[in-house]
C-alpha cells in the first residue's frame, strides 16, 4: 500500500533504527556508568517512539484498509 503517511511512519521508524544502531555503539565503547545510563535513557525514550511509531501505523493500515473495503 502507497500512501504518503505510512511511508513517513515507515521513514521515521528506519530513521530511529539508525539512531539505536549509533546508541548501542556508543554503550559498547563507554566505560564511565554516568554515560551508560544516559545512553540507556536515550535508548529507552527511542524505543517507546518506536511502539508508538508502530501503534500508529497499524490504526493507520486499518483505517485504510476500512476505506478501500468501503469504496468497493
């Protein structure tokens, strides 16, 4: 399905990957527990946009999916 927000839904789940992707080796290479758990908070508030990333793409699927069925 082509549609302008699920592709931008899907561009900004790529892009928060890409984000975990930097964060994760940035964890791996600090040594100080300071940076660790700043980064692990970081981590975190990425992941939960993640679900809601996903969470909204979902209702949005539906909802399509509800006015293609409707049009027929």
């Amino acid at each position: 399905m082509d549609d302008p927000y699920l592709n931008e839904l899907r561009n900004d789940f790529n892009a928060y990957s890409n984000q975990l992707k930097k964060l994760k080796k940035k964890l791996l290479k600090t040594k100080s527990p300071e940076s660790q758990a700043k980064i692990i908070k970081q981590i975190d508030s990425i992941a939960n946009k993640m679900e809601n990333n996903q969470k909204q793409s979902v209702k949005v699927t539906k909802s399509r999916i509800k006015e293609l069925k409707a049009k027929r």
